[in-house]
C-alpha cells in the first residue's frame, strides 16, 4: 500500500483519489479552502440557490465510469441526471431566434433551417460531419491516453477542413474557429453560434485551432445534462465516493512545497510548516514555479504552462415570480460585435456587449417556493489583472450590462430582481488559487501544439498532474479523463497507455 498526497479537491483531483482508493493505495487529499470541489461551487442565499461554476454536464459517460469502477451504486443511483432539451436557445443580434434540440443532429439541423433559412441546416451538418472526423482522428491521443512523449503529432490540426478554390488566388483552408465560421458556414449567425461554443469554454476565436469543432460536436452528439440541486450535487457525490473509499480529506490545509527526497516527490510540505510524507503526490490545481524548488518539472521544451487565460463573470439572481411554462433552461444572447467583443476579452478590457449565458434551471431545490426563481448569467471575461474586478464601479457596471442583455431572454427582468450577488474572476482566483482567476480550457490538438496542458507525467519522478490545468484540459469531463489517466498511471506504471 503506497501513500498517496493528492493537492487539491477539485473534481479531477477527486476523481484520480478514488480510483487510487480502490487500487488500495492510501490517499489523502489536502485543500487549501474549507471544502471540497475547487470551482464546481455553490451560493445560498434566502431559500435560493446557485451554482458558482459549471451549470451543466456534457459527456456523462467519463462520471458514470468513475462511479462503476469504484463501488456499487452508479451515477444515477448517486444523483438524479436528467437531459437539458431543448439544450440551448439562441438570440442572434438581428433579432433571429432558435431553440436547438438535445442530442439530435437531424433537430438541430431542421431547426436551424425554420430559423435562419434554407441551406443553413445543411451547412451545420457538413461542418457537423467534419466536425466527427476530428474527433474520431484525435480522441484517443488527446483524450484517452496520457500525453504521449512525441506529443508534438497533436500539432497537426485534425480538423478535415474545406479547401476552397479561389479565382486568380491560392486556394484557402480554414485553421481557426473564425475561419470556419467565415468560410465555411458563410452566415453570420452561423458564424456567432460557433464562435459561441469557443468562448464559453474561455478560447478566442481568431486564434483557436479549427479542432475546436470538437466542442459543439460533443455537446450535440452526447447531450447537455443537468444534475437536480445543482452541479455542486455531482461534486458532492464524488467526495462522498471518496470518504466511502476511505480516502482521508484534510481542508485549511495550504500546500506551499512538494517535497523531495533521493530525487523523486517524497510527500508535501504544508503553510504551518508541518510535512506529510507520502510516496507519491498528485498536484490537482493549476502548477506554479516554486511549487518544486530547484527544478522546472512541467514545461520548458516539452508543454508550456498557458498564461493569461480568460476569467467568468456571474451574476446570481434572485427574481419574485414563477419560471414561465416555456422558459428554457438555457439561453445565449449573442453579442451585436463579435469581432470587438474578442478584443475586448482577450486583449484585457472590458467587453462593450457581451455574449450573455442564462441559466433558468427548472428545480425547486434551487428556489424558495414556485413563485420565485434562481437566474444565472454568465460571460466570459479578461481575467483578474488585466481588468481590476475588485473595483465596485467596475463590477456594477459589467453586472448592469449583463442584466441589460439578460432581459431578451427572462421577460420583466429588472422589475423581478430582489437580491443580486456578483462573482469575477477576482473572486475565482481567491477561492480556487487559480492566478487571475483563470479558467482552464480544454485542450486542443492543432496550433502546433499551443493548446496542449503539461501532461500528467512530470519529470520529477512520484509527481503526477491531474484536474483542469493537466492533460487533458479544463470542464468537468476532461477533468475527470485526468483523474482517470493519473491512476492508470500510479497503478500500472509510466508505461500506461490509456484504458482498451
């Protein structure tokens, strides 16, 4: 039985200690906060109830495989799962409007043409289809194994991108998320739904490579899901997984230093001074330089630790008046200016307008009573640093504008607000460690590699990345696909390729 110090209590943090449990290794999970599930957060307030993080899962299986392979009862046995449908609307800046339905590439499809026209339907299809190539070429690599050592083939964008010839110019084929939206879906609107998945995942989409496809192909082809009571429910779950596997949880317990000893980690070195020795350590929050003094163990030539990611800007709401019967749970009001919207957020000021996400969950547990009602809005945003979000005038102000736009998609908006509550990035990075309150994208193949995370194998032997900043990137899926990769790992050894 090794002992095993796992840093952090995020999901994927979490999920790579039960897995370890099971394998009979001892582990014990030490946070720097007073609970457990780093950014899948909650706020109460009076009876209602908001989540501070994901509000919606995507890719169940990776959950439902945690649950199976460490105890009895399944996901479902452990929380009540239920399919968001329709999965989204969307309020396009000309006024156009479409509702596209959960898990059906056909719906989305016939949607799309009631909405924006004939034509718009098939065009969505085809870049659906290449979107699918994508993912058949790179799943494995970039999400089902480790980082491999020549990680460098995931330079190579796997996006099957058109080749469009041009009169008395070079053929051109499309490399960003931008350009495909620009060349290949060719309507604006189109263009801004696309855009729309890269954003909220925190990518600009003038630079993200065109594998980014992968994000709207994996929403519409394994559904969005909601978790009643909200995503810190799922959250709630995986730790009671892991107490009832024995895995030992320490909170208030700050880790300053991995500890070395005969040149591999040998346990962790706590704020108060005390060290726990340990044969192993998973780090499971975002590495920073110090954490191992003397050496650079992730980084360098192989995969840079990405600086300057963008931050999440709430606002929680809580409204007098019962949900509509034909409220949808999920609503993207898209901005009038894409294009200054991404300078804006990735160049470090202020957004203008916003895209806006509302979440209308249609739970009494996140309400007092029917005749009330808990709204989440949501933009992607400059992280801390760049914008001071600790700035009362700045907050307010961006919080207006959000609730401006919000009021397209929640009839009587302004009118029907009792208490607001506000959280920036400022808030992320104070809570979570995450510097700028930055949230982890996933990673991506293509860019020649720019869109990669440190893999989950160090260089400084026992230490092991896992959760949103390591292979295979941020959101709760991919955060549970390192906890996974980690434990293969510790349990099989070095040469541990991924589960067959």
């Amino acid at each position: 039985m090794a002992r095993i110090a796992v840093i952090g209590a995020g999901t994927g943090a979490m999920a790579a200690a039960a897995r370890l449990a099971v394998a009979g290794e001892k582990v014990t999970v030490y946070e720097r906060s007073a609970s457990y599930g780093g950014s899948v957060g909650r706020h109460e307030h009076e009876g209602f109830v908001f989540d501070t993080g994901p509000g919606l899962l995507h890719l169940p299986a990776v959950q439902r495989d945690l649950f199976v392979k460490t105890g009895k009862e399944s996901l479902e046995q452990c929380v009540s799962l239920t399919q968001v449908d329709p999965a989204s609307r969307h309020l396009f800046a000309d006024g156009t409007a479409v509702s596209l339905p959960n898990a059906s590439r056909a719906g989305v499809a016939t949607a799309l043409d009631g909405a924006l026209g004939a034509g718009a339907g098939a065009r969505w299809s085809d870049f659906m289809d290449r979107a699918r190539d994508a993912w058949d070429r790179s799943r494995r690599p970039l999400l089902e194994e480790p980082l491999r050592p020549d990680h460098r083939v995931l330079g190579r964008d796997p996006y099957p991108a058109l080749r469009q010839r041009r009169l008395l110019r070079p053929a051109r084929q499309a490399g960003t998320v931008a350009e495909i939206g620009a060349w290949e879906l060719a309507d604006p609107r189109l263009a801004a739904l696309l855009d729309g998945y890269a954003l909220a995942h925190g990518l600009d989409p003038r630079s993200a490579p065109a594998s980014a496809a992968l994000l709207p192909y994996m929403e519409q082809t394994f559904g969005s899901w909601y978790v009643a009571g909200g995503m810190r429910e799922l959250a709630r779950a995986v730790y009671e997984r892991c107490v009832a596997r024995r895995v030992t949880f320490v909170f208030g317990a700050e880790v300053v230093r991995v500890v070395e000893k005969d040149g591999r980690a040998a346990g962790v070195e706590l704020a108060d001074g005390e060290v726990a020795e340990a044969d192993r350590v998973v780090l499971g929050v975002r590495p920073r330089p110090g954490l191992v003094p003397g050496r650079q163990v992730w980084g360098a030539d192989d995969v840079t630790v990405r600086a300057g990611a963008a931050g999440r800007f709430t606002v929680l709401l809580s409204l007098r008046g019962g949900r509509e019967a034909d409220a949808v749970h999920r609503t993207v009001v898209h901005s009038a200016d894409g294009a200054a919207e991404q300078e804006a957020v990735f160049g470090g000021r202020v957004a203008a307008h916003p895209t806006v996400t509302v979440l209308r969950p249609d739970d009494p547990a996140t309400r007092p009573d029917a005749e009330h009602e808990a709204v989440t809005l949501t933009a992607t945003t400059a992280p801390q640093g760049p914008v001071d979000w600790r700035d009362p005038e700045v907050r307010r102000r961006f919080a207006d504008v959000l609730v401006e736009r919000a009021a397209a998609a929640v009839p009587g908006l302004r009118e029907r607000v009792l208490h607001t509550e506000v959280r920036t990035p400022a808030e992320t990075e104070a809570e979570t460690g995450a510097e700028g309150g930055a949230v982890p994208p996933p990673a991506l193949a293509g860019a020649a590699g720019a869109y990669l995370h440190p893999g989950n194998l160090t260089r400084l032997p026992g230490l092991y990345l896992a959760g949103g900043w390591a292979h295979p990137g941020g959101g709760l899926a991919h955060a549970g696909m390192s906890g996974t990769l980690v434990a293969g790992l510790v349990v099989e050894g070095d040469g541990f390729r991924g589960s067959r």
